[in-house]
C-alpha cells in the first residue's frame, strides 16, 4: 500500500470516506491502468453488477464474486448454462440478478469472439491512444458523470455483445481502471498514478 503521510491521507478523494476497505481500493487500484484483459473483463462485470447499487457494496462482495464466478475466467464463463444461472441465484454472497448473471455470461462469450486478454485490452485502450486521460479536477463537483467518449466506449461495447454497461458505467469503469486519472489534483494519487503509456 502506498505509504501515505497524516497529511497526504487527508487530501485523499473523498468518495473513499475512511473505511479501510475503501481507503486500501483508493490508495492501491483505483485509477492505476490496468493492461490485463482478464482484470479489465472482471471489473467491467462487477461495474455492470453495481448498477443501481454503490460500488462500496460491490467491493466487500468481490472475494465472493470471485468464488462464484471461477475467478472471472472467461472461457469458463462462456460455457455457463442454465444450472450454473441458478447456482449463481442461490448465491446469497452475490448479487442475485438474472439479467445481470446473464449479461456476464453474454459478456464472457463477447470477450473470446473479441480475441481474449490482449485483444480485449487494445479494445478498450485504444479509446485513449493507448495512455491514460489525466484530468484535473479540483473538486469532486467538477467530476463527470459520463463523457461524450464514455458514451462512444459503451455503444462500441454493446455493439460487441456486452450488457449493463451504459455511459455511466463505463466512465466508472475507465476511472476505476486507469484510462482516465481522475484523483483530484490536491489527492497525493494524481500525480502517483500519473499518464503512462501503453508498455
């Protein structure tokens, strides 16, 4: 975990309140960019599982999300059927939504036919040319909803097969997961996270 000063702990984004759960997914994932195809499918599914509900109730779910799901491997995924549904139904770890259960099967078979874990993160990355959107918002007020390429990224991977993956969604997804660096300038993460290219 990045070793935070008392004062730089205080400058954190405040959407991460103080729980340590939170904090630790502040200081350690949120906005890094994430390059493996794998983690990029698995957070784009627990996005779409968020909707309607706060990511906060996503992430302590996550550790049983991944038991239910084999880990977020999607050829494993794809070959779900309609036992596995009502196994994941039964789930009461999970979030227990069929047409979200089903959207990630469908995104699973999406992933593959899009050419797996490399292909998948040039997919996604190469909205941004390959390197993260370094914004600099002051506030949290300042920051967006949604984005005019968030829409354009979320039409693209709907026109793939993905599901609950709307513009909302997705500019959460490309924050959470690097391509756009959303820390507010006074957060000590901006400029840790920083605007790397593609390796």
């Amino acid at each position: 975990m990045p070793d935070l000063s008392a004062s730089d702990a205080t400058n954190r984004c405040p959407w991460c309140g103080t729980d340590p759960l939170y904090v630790a997914y502040h200081d350690e994932e949120w906005g890094v960019p994430e390059r493996d195809g794998r983690a990029l499918f698995e957070k784009l599914i627990l996005d779409g599982f968020q909707a309607g509900l706060s990511w906060f109730t996503i992430l302590k779910k996550r550790p049983a999300f991944r038991t239910a799901f084999d880990g977020f491997e999607p050829e494993r995924i794809a070959r779900y059927g309609e036992a596995d549904v009502a196994r994941l139904l039964a789930d009461s770890g999970i979030v227990r939504h069929r047409g979200k259960i089903e959207a990630t099967i469908d995104g699973a078979r999406a992933w593959i036919e899009i050419g797996g874990a490399d292909a998948f993160e040039h997919f996604l990355w190469d909205f941004t040319g390959g390197a993260p959107i370094v914004n600099r918002f002051e506030t949290a007020a300042e920051v967006p909803a949604e984005t005019p390429l968030s829409r354009e990224v979320s039409k693209a991977l709907k026109s793939r097969g993905f599901r609950f993956c709307g513009p909302t969604i997705v500019y959460a997804f490309m924050q959470a997961v690097g391509m756009v660096n959303d820390h507010l300038t006074g957060c000590p993460r901006h400029a840790a996270v920083g605007g790397a290219r593609r390796p």
